[in-house]
C-alpha cells in the first residue's frame, strides 16, 4: 500500500498539465506540525517534478 503523501503527490501530478499551479493547504495546530508537513510536501513534490515555491528544508521545522 503506498504511503498517503506518495498517494496525493500522484493525485497532485496526474490531472493537470506539469506547468499548471496547484495549491496545498495545511491546517495549523498548537504543536505547528502544518508547517513542517508543508516543508516535507515541497521535498515530495519537488521529486515529483512539481516545480514547489520554495519551502525550508524539514529538518529546519521544529515541532511541539
């Protein structure tokens, strides 16, 4: 079974042409994991050849 960001960066990579945007939203929460699941989704999508804007590296975010 693949993990679920490999599932939705395919989700995010099959609909539409590579030049098109798309936007991701994370919803915050009080330990701010949003922040560092949207620095690893870059990471993600960016193998994918998804063009992300840039997004600090995920070892950069701390949590809790």
């Amino acid at each position: 079974m693949p993990s679920p960001p490999r599932t939705a960066r395919e989700r995010l990579a099959r609909p539409w042409p590579a030049a098109a945007d798309r936007f991701v939203y994370f919803n915050n929460d009080p330990a701010g994991c949003a922040a560092r699941d949207a620095a690893i989704a870059g990471v993600l999508f960016g193998l994918a050849a998804l063009d992300p804007t840039a997004t600090p590296e995920p070892d950069a975010m701390r949590v809790g």
